[in-house]
C-alpha cells in the first residue's frame, strides 16, 4: 500500500469519526431538548393545578360572566390593572401568556400543549375576551394578552382538526351509564 493509499484511508476513517461524533451530539442535543420541555410541562402543569390558580380560574369561568352582566358590576372589571377578585383577570392570563410564549419560542410543542390544555386555554380566553379587548383599546396595544391570544387561536384550530385524539384502531372501555341520567351541575 502506498504512502497516499494510506494518506486517503486515514482521511476517510477521519470523516468517518467526525461524522459518528456529529450524529451522537444531534441525539444528545435531541435528548436535552426533551428533558427539558418535561421539566418545562411539569412546571407548567404544577402552576395551572395549584389551589391559587384553580381559584382565579373558577372565578373567570363561573363568577365574571354574571359581573360583566351586570352594568354596575362591569365597572368595577374595568379597572386597570385589575384590583379586588378581578386581579383574577390578571393570574389567569398571566399564566397562559408565559405558556403561550413557551409554545411560541419552541421550549414546549404545540401539539402537546394543545392536546393537553386546549379546553382549560379556550374557556379562559373566552370569558376574559370582552375584557382585553377593552384593555388594549384602553391602552393602545393589541400585545396586551397576545401570546394567550395565540394559544388560544391555536387551541381552537387543534380542536377543531381533532375532535378526539384516541388511537385509530383502540377498543374502548365500556360505557358505565349508571349516572348518565344524574342532573348535571354548573359549577365547571
């Protein structure tokens, strides 16, 4: 074997090595990047179930449709920043403002988000809509709630492409109907 024979294999062994450490790297940075959307999902989750925020959510879904009802009440909504229970306004888009801007910078996926909160996002943004709209009216800015804005949007959009997200092809359980005929109650 001539010296460029082996000048030549050396190099492909090189480029061989080079590439091997280039792939192992891509699956490590791959491996890290799941890791640490785990971590940013439990964060996530331990903040929308903890005993403060299940209260600023309850409060938005059951108590601020009937204040906004209310013409005198509505006044008192109208306050900026919100004050009194209304700073519920403010805990709960808050929340889903940051969990929008995770999903808008790729820390979390939007398909898991989605599939995962998509209700909890969609109600949220509903009940508090007349009440942002006001807000960037009041302060001129529609970046006011935006990233809540954009889950929202593509919370709807999920929901809409996937009514239901079983497996194609799973059995379900049975039906257990012996509550079904139970008066429902609104309490969400």
């Amino acid at each position: 074997m001539t010296a460029e024979w082996v000048g030549a294999l050396a190099n492909v062994a090189t480029l061989a090595v080079i590439l091997v450490t280039a792939i192992a790297a891509f699956v490590q940075l791959r491996h890290m990047r799941s890791s640490n959307q785990i971590t940013a999902m439990t964060e996530c989750r331990e903040t929308l179930e903890s005993p403060a925020f299940r209260a600023a959510q309850l409060f938005i879904l059951n108590e601020l449709p009937k204040r906004l009802a209310d013409p005198v009440e509505r006044q008192n909504a109208f306050h900026l920043p919100p004050i009194g229970q209304y700073e519920a306004i403010s805990q709960v888009g808050n929340v889903l403002e940051g969990l929008g801007l995770f999903v808008k910078a790729g820390i979390l996926e939007a398909e898991i988000v989605c599939d995962y909160w998509a209700l909890l996002v969609t109600r949220n943004w509903h009940n508090m809509a007349p009440l942002i709209s006001r807000a960037r009216r009041v302060v001129k800015s529609d970046a006011l709630f935006e990233n809540f804005e954009y889950l929202a949007v593509l919370c709807e959009d999920y929901t809409r492409k996937y009514p239901s997200r079983y497996p194609n092809g799973v059995r379900r359980m049975p039906i257990d109907a012996s509550l079904i005929d139970e008066p429902v109650l609104d309490d969400r």
